[in-house]
C-alpha cells in the first residue's frame, strides 16, 4: 500500500515567531538593496537630462527615469508592508514573553505560597502570645528575687520615721556640741580647771571676788610651748 499511495510524510513543525521575523527581515533587507540600485539609477537619468537639450533624445531619458521611478515606488510598498509585519510578529513576540514571565511568576507564588503555609502552621499567634506573656513572668520573678538578695538585714521593716527623725536631730545637736567644746583648748575647760587647781594645791577661789590669787593667776599662765606655766611658789618650796 505504501508503494501505490506512497508514505504519508510528516507535518513540519509551525515557523515560530521569532523564524517568521527573521525571514521577513531578510526579505526587507533585499528589497532595500533593490531600492538603493533605483536610486543611484535615478540619479544618473538626473544628470543626463540636464545635459541633455529638450527633444526626443531628453525625452527617452524622462521616460525611462519615470519607468525606474514606479518601480522604486513599488519596492518602497512592499518595503513598508514588510516592515510592518515585522512590527507586528515583535509585538506578538512581546505579548508572548510577557505571558510567559506571567506564568513564572505565578509559579514562583504559588511555591511561596505553599511554603508560607507550611511554615505557619508551625507559628501561631497564640503560641507568641503565650510565650510573651511567660517571659513577662518570669522578669517580675527575677526582679523579686533580686530585690530580695538585696535587701539589708540589719535595718527592720517596721521604723518610724518620726523616731528616725528624733534621732537625727539628736545627733545633729551632739555633733554641734562637739565641735564648740573642740575649738576651747582641753586645759582651759572648767572640769580641767579644777584638775589643775588640785594637782597645784591651790584654795579655791572666794565666791564674790572676782580676782583670783596670785597661784590661781600662775596656774593659768602658759608658757612658750603653751602649757601650763608651774607657779614660783611650789618651785621655792
């Protein structure tokens, strides 16, 4: 049977655009060159009919000028319809890509989609909520605990502060009274005074007389060094 009818052959593949496009770009390339030829040819008919005189001879050249101008013509149509199928096959081309980037983008987010998915069934906001909430916790414990490692054990919880007051102005009044009785010289205080009238042997001054006698004046004499100056009477005794 194959030998009568002979083999069915095999359906070529459809021309793609981008085939299509080059082929009609070679085709607009020939005729472009064919263009060219018309017009250096043109140019030429140009020159021999200014020099040539008007007649029969100026008028053959006109005619053929006129023959090569409507083919120059003709070539320029087909020139431009040639051109225009290419813009048209550019612009289905660029339709096409862009379907094409359309549809690997919306694979690459349905991938992301599913895989955001998966990673949110592993992170729940109640699960965050949850766990802010312990670690708010367990900072509240760790300040009680530090607060509690930190406090003093010798001052009690229960004191007054009107007693804590007292005493500060207490020891602010002994703290005064120090620092006038500091700047009186020891042997000149009253209670040394009388030390030193018993270790000199000396009456005690009359009460009324506002001298006191000449061991008393001794007594309170200083020397250089600033002591006590000892009276002439125990020395001559």
């Amino acid at each position: 049977m194959k030998r009568v009818f002979g083999a069915k052959k095999d359906k070529e593949p459809p021309p793609s655009i981008q085939d299509a496009s080059e082929r009609i770009n070679k085709r607009g390339d020939t005729v472009e060159e064919k263009i060219k030829k018309l017009d250096a040819e043109l140019t030429r008919y140009r020159e021999q009919i200014k020099k040539t005189r008007p007649g029969p001879a100026q008028d053959a050249v006109k005619a053929r000028a006129m023959r090569v101008l409507k083919q120059k013509r003709m070539y320029e149509d087909q020139r431009d319809m040639l051109y225009n199928q290419t813009f048209n096959l550019d612009q289905v081309a660029f339709a096409a890509e862009g379907i094409k980037d359309a549809q690997q983008t919306m694979t690459a987010l349905k991938s992301a989609n599913k895989e955001l998915k998966g990673m949110m069934k592993t992170v729940k906001i109640q699960d965050i909520d949850n766990m802010q909430d312990e670690m708010m916790d367990l900072m509240d414990v760790s300040n009680e605990i530090q607060e509690s490692l930190g406090r003093n054990y010798n001052v009690p919880d229960d004191i007054d502060e009107e007693e804590l007051m007292g005493e500060l102005d207490a020891l602010e009044a002994d703290m005064g009274t120090e620092t006038e009785s500091d700047s009186v010289p020891a042997y000149l205080q009253p209670d040394r005074e009388s030390d030193l009238d018993a270790e000199l042997n000396l009456p005690p001054a009359p009460s009324g007389h506002a001298a006191a006698p000449p061991g008393r004046q001794n007594a309170k004499a200083e020397d250089e060094m600033g002591f006590p100056a000892v009276p002439q009477a125990s020395i001559r005794g």
